[in-house]
C-alpha cells in the first residue's frame, strides 16, 4: 500500500482492526505524569499502520496477569517506520500507571492498525483556518493535526485553545512553541491555565461558558473559522458543542472525540459470565468477523451487548474502549434491530447505513446478524 498524501485531506480509512506486534522504539517523558511512547513499525506493515491526523490505535497488554486494552490518538504526523502515542498518567488507572512506570525500550505490545474519524472533512487545507480546542492529554490527536494543517499549505491557518491546571501540565510545551516559531504568523497558540495565573486574565482560570463566550467574542471569531476539531473530557467537549451554535457554527463544521464519556462502568473489559439455561427465552445473535460466520444465544434476561455476547465465544472480536468512544468494534446490522445506548464515535451517515457500536448495542429482534468485516 503507498503511503498516504498528508498534504490533503479525505475520509480516513477504513480497514479490518486488527492487532500486530510492536516493538518499543522510544519512552520519552512529556510531563511529570505522562510520557510518549514510540512503536517501531516493520516494513512489511507500512500499508497497516498508515493513517490520517487525528486517528487512535488501541494497545494491549497483560499487566498483573490481566489483558487491559487502552485506546490512544497517534501524536505524530505520519512518518513510516514508526508511530507515537501520548500515555497520560490517570489517578487509579492501571494501564497507564504502568506504561509510566514500566513500559521500556525493546518490550513488545499488541497494536491495533489505526482507527477513528477524528479527521478532516475538507478537500485541501488551502486558505483554510482550523481551530483545535483540547484540554489535557486531549492535544495528542490535535497536535498531529496542528503539524498536517500548517505544513499542507502556505496559506492555512490553525489556532489552538489549549487548556490546563498549570505550566507544568501542559503536553507537548516544547513542540507547540517549536511550531508557532517555524509559523508565527499562521499559527495562534492560547494557553488557558485554570490554576496558575497568567498575564491575560482571559486566560486564566477554568474554562467555563463564560470564559468561551468572551474568546468566541473577542479572541477567535467563529466566522473565520472552516473546521473545529474538540478533544478533551467530555464536559469540555459538551460545553463547546452546546456553545458554537449561538455563534452560528454548524454542526457539521464541527468534530469532536472524547477519551471517556465520564460514565461509571465505561473502562474496558472482558465478557461478563453469562449462562444460558434451558428454557430461558434468548436473542439469536449471529456475526461475522474475518469471513467466518458465528452464532450464540444471549439470554434476553441477561440484557447483554451483541460484543458482550460475541465475546464469549470469540475472543478476538475487535474492542479497546467498551465504553462508545473509540468506534473499535464498529460493524454493520445486516439482519434484525438493535438499540443502542451510547454513540460518541459513528457519525450520522455510518448510522444510517446501519453501523452500530457493538459494545452498546442490545438485540430488539429475535435474530440479530452483525458484520465486522464490512
């Protein structure tokens, strides 16, 4: 597979999620509490692990005899033979206090090709202005983004409203002021620090609806802007969505990604035990997955998701997040009806073409066939 052209923009690609081995060529450290971790990438799988700004690959590990999946957005604007993650240290998070403390040069871990549509709508960046607002570990996807823009074209402009506790926990510091020295003038860097006084008042303190108004007002006019691109909690990425439309930004302008929906239970995990017993009245729930067609019963008193199910009996069913955010373990409704709980990764038109979040769907039909492989 050629590599792809970064100097525009398209739909990002799609392909069967699937895990590889990867060595760890770099851990470098970013912050006091997170560091990026660069996979070296064989030649020989380039063509999987080409990817768009903006898009995440989910990693495995066994940490303490338990297999933890975590997703993360790809840092680092594309260059073969290797690929970055930012990991950020999360209070009680077991993956991520581990690759911080662990994680070296030469371990080996299972990643997954690269997935996600956190990328462009936009044909060509040419005379075109983004803006990224993050918070937190929520600049890795932007960063990349950030790089893409400014380099596709000499005339594209991309502002960033990037926000934090303090100094000290701002990722990829040296970067961002590496890049607004090579673009001074194409690229705007606001810094919002909610616990750290700063010379502008406007940037200081929490980034509430407030404070948006006032920058949407004076800092960064929504009527110049072509794309939004909103990474963060999802209480920041709410308040932004709930807010550009008073400016009127269409909601179409706008993509977003979160890294938890901040609801209990969101973290990855195994198939829950579920038995089925004679009698029991059960869903038919049949999917395929690498051209291989597999069917079990879910129990309709057990109200357990189509991946839950497909789990139990096919470990290698694609997932990292199980949560609706990552979009992993995407397939496509080809018979019977679901419900599905929670959508933060699909965009409307993969809905209406019948794609669904297998880790929040349930089956409302009798029989229910789920595709991955499409």
């Amino acid at each position: 597979m050629a590599a792809l052209n970064l100097g525009s923009t398209g739909a990002a690609p799609r392909r069967r999620a699937s895990f590889h081995a990867l060595r760890v060529k770099r851990v470098a450290p970013l912050t006091r509490d997170s560091v990026e971790v660069t996979f070296e990438v064989p030649e020989a799988l380039h063509g999987q692990f080409d990817y768009l700004p903006g898009q995440h690959v989910a990693l495995r590990a066994m940490v303490d005899e338990d297999e933890l999946r975590r997703s993360y957005s790809i840092c680092r604007p594309l260059q073969p033979g290797e690929l970055s993650v930012a990991i950020k240290r999360d209070a009680g998070g077991v993956f991520s206090n581990w690759a911080n403390d662990t994680l070296a040069v030469g371990d080996e871990m299972q990643v997954m090709s690269p997935q996600g549509t956190f990328t462009s709508n936009l044909p060509s960046f040419e005379h075109k202005h983004i803006v990224g607002i993050a918070a937190g570990s929520g600049i890795t996807p932007i960063a990349s983004l950030a790089h893409t823009v400014l380099e596709s074209s000499p005339d594209s402009r991309f502002t960033l409203l990037y926000s934090n506790k303090s100094t000290m926990d701002v990722m990829f510091v040296e970067e961002l002021a590496d890049l607004k020295d090579a673009h001074p003038s194409r690229f705007a860097l606001h810094h919002v620090l909610s616990r750290e006084q700063r010379a502008s008042p406007l940037m200081s303190g929490r980034l509430d609806q407030e404070r948006l108004r006032t920058i949407l007002e004076s800092v960064i006019l929504p009527y110049t802007v072509d794309e939004w691109f909103l990474c963060g909690p999802f209480e920041l990425v709410q308040l932004v969505r709930d807010t550009l439309p008073e400016f009127g930004v269409d909601a179409s302008h706008v993509r977003f990604e979160l890294f938890t929906t901040g609801e209990p239970g969101s973290q990855p995990k195994r198939a829950r035990p579920v038995e089925v017993r004679k009698g029991d009245k059960v869903f038919d729930v049949r999917f395929q997955l690498d051209g291989q067609t597999s069917q079990v019963d879910s129990p309709v008193e057990a109200n357990e998701t189509i991946l839950n199910a497909a789990l139990r009996i096919r470990p290698d069913v694609p997932f990292a997040c199980s949560g609706g955010v990552c979009g992993t373990c995407r397939a496509r409704v080809i018979e019977g009806s679901v419900n599905m709980d929670e959508n933060y990764a699909l965009e409307p038109d993969e809905v209406e073409r019948g794609y669904v979040l297998t880790c929040q769907s349930h089956p409302t039909s009798e029989k229910v066939t789920v595709d991955y492989d499409v």
